[in-house]
C-alpha cells in the first residue's frame, strides 16, 4: 500500500513590483446595481487639456509668442467599453480534502489582474475584438484608448535609439503637456534592466508593491504584460529581442469590478467522465489614460 507522504500548499501569488496598478488611479465597484452600469459603457471627462492657455501682461494686453497651447478643437472626454478577465481553474477532483478551491481560483484572478489589465493597455486585444467589420455595425470599441493604437500616439524623433536616449527624448515631450503635468512611462521589463541606475526603485511596505521612477521623478510602469510593440502600421512596430517601443502617457486610471464566481456550487464545475473539476472566476475591468500626451520610441537593445 502507498504511503501517504504530505503535501504542501501553494505559496502565495505576488504580482510583479513597478506594474500598471503602481501608479494607476484604482477605482473599485460594488456588485450593486447602480454600480455595474459601467461596464456597459461610459465617458470620462478631463481637465488636463484647457481650451486656451497663454500669457497676458498687467494691462491685459496679448504677449508675444505667450501662447502656451490651444486645445480648444480637441474634446475633453473619453468614450471606453471595458473587458472582463476571465480565469478558469481546471484539476483534478482527487485533491486535497477541504481544499477551497473557490478561494483558490479568486486568488488567481487577483494575482492576474495586474498582468491583463498591462496587455490590453499596451496592445487593446479587447478593444480591437469589438470593432466589426460591417459598415452596419456599431464599433463599440474603436474610441478604447491603448498604447499601440493606430494614429493614437505621437513619435517625438523618428528613428530607433539606445534606451536612455528614448528615455531623454521622452522626457522632453512630457515637458509639453497643456498644463505641465507629471507624466508617465511605460516599458519592458528588458528596457528597465538596461537602463539601469537611470531609474530609481522605490520599496513598499509589502511584497511587490514597489515603484519606479525617473531622476526627474516621472512615474515608470514596468509591466509584465507589455508587449513592447510599437504603433500599429508603424516602421517597426513588431517587437523583437533587440526591438521595442518606450511610451509616454498622461495619469493612467483603471477600474476594477466584483469578482464574481460563476459555478453555484463544486458540483456544476465537476466532469465525472474524467474525474475533474472546472471552476471559473471573472471581473470587469478598464484602462485608460488622459488625452494630454501618448508619445512613442523607438528602442534598439544591445545584444551583448
């Protein structure tokens, strides 16, 4: 007869530090019902992008070349259709006696969250599933913003660059936000190596919560869900291990909804046939950032 020799419980899941949910304005919604109305859609408004801004003298009188920018053409709001994240966990029903597995698959969509929430920003694979391609549809997620978006993004210089020169050029084009606000920047967690001490990490109380910025204190989103792609149609934009894209944005918000489990009970999950169990967990979710700035660079790696 076999001997019955132990096992251990999984350690716990720890997201990667200097993620998305770093340096994102996190808002989290009820499962009530006057709160889930915005995963059918909704607009968010912006102040980071004034009409007109320029310099006046005492007298009221304009000032040459005082003009500090004119956005009075562009629109101060955000059309955006969320996404859900969906995780199934799928073993054997010959497990561990009392083993939650409830419990088990919400820590999993939790640990996971960071991780889809950097993808579909940097690459919209969710928004680009809802565009249609009849002209009689609705294209309910064309106006999603995401990093890689066609036409969406800025390049600052062109060409491909070192990693620290895509970093200077970046921080340059933050300088010209309307209001002069702080930005951010997104890259690959190879980028981040490479730049080395031209980043600065900041520890957190606890496990994986650290940040990064710059020198000049420009919040880093190092992701492990970013793809590193540049523009979609852009020179280059396919990233490889010696090509990526560095990008700057304005303040990144998320939104996050309910976990909600979608087996009743142990049983519906349960496939007698093959001895295994099947249970599923999902939340809506949201990423965007403001319209004030989405530039772009092209980054070469060295390979030695």
């Amino acid at each position: 007869m076999a001997q019955f020799r132990g096992v251990y419980p999984a350690g716990e899941l720890t997201p990667a530090p200097c993620g998305i949910l770093s340096v994102a304005r996190v808002t989290e919604h009820t499962g009530r019902d006057y709160d889930e109305r915005w995963v059918r859609g909704f607009d968010q408004e912006f102040d980071s992008m004034p009409s007109f801004v320029r310099l006046l003298t005492v007298n009221d009188s304009v000032v040459a070349d005082g003009e500090l920018t004119d956005n009075q053409a562009d629109a101060r709001h955000l059309n955006y259709r969320p996404f859900y994240i969906d995780v199934e966990d799928f073993a054997s029903t010959f497990s561990l006696p009392g083993e939650d597995r409830f419990a088990r698959v919400v820590k999993e969509l939790n640990a996971v969250t960071q991780k889809a929430l950097e993808l579909e920003y940097w690459d919209g694979k969710a928004a680009q599933g809802l565009i249609s391609t009849s002209p009689d549809v609705y294209d309910a997620g064309e106006d999603n913003m995401y990093l890689s978006k066609t036409g969406a993004s800025t390049v600052p210089v062109a060409g491909a660059f070192s990693p620290s020169v895509a970093l200077m050029y970046l921080e340059q084009a933050i300088a010209g936000s309307p209001t002069g606000e702080n930005g951010v920047i997104h890259m690959t967690r190879d980028l981040a190596s490479n730049l080395g001490s031209r980043l600065i990490y900041k520890k957190g109380e606890d496990e994986g919560s650290g940040r990064a910025m710059t020198r000049l204190g420009t919040h880093v989103v190092i992701g492990s869900g970013y793809s590193g792609n540049g523009p979609i149609g852009a020179t280059g934009a396919a990233a490889s291990a010696t090509n990526k894209w560095m990008y700057a944005t304005g303040h990144v918000n998320v939104h996050l909804g309910k976990i909600e489990i979608v087996n009743e009970n142990l049983a519906q999950g349960a496939d007698v046939t093959i001895n295994n169990m099947r249970i599923k967990a999902y939340r809506p979710a949201a990423v965007f950032s403001d319209p004030s700035m989405h530039f772009a660079m092209r980054v070469t790696i060295p390979n030695t």
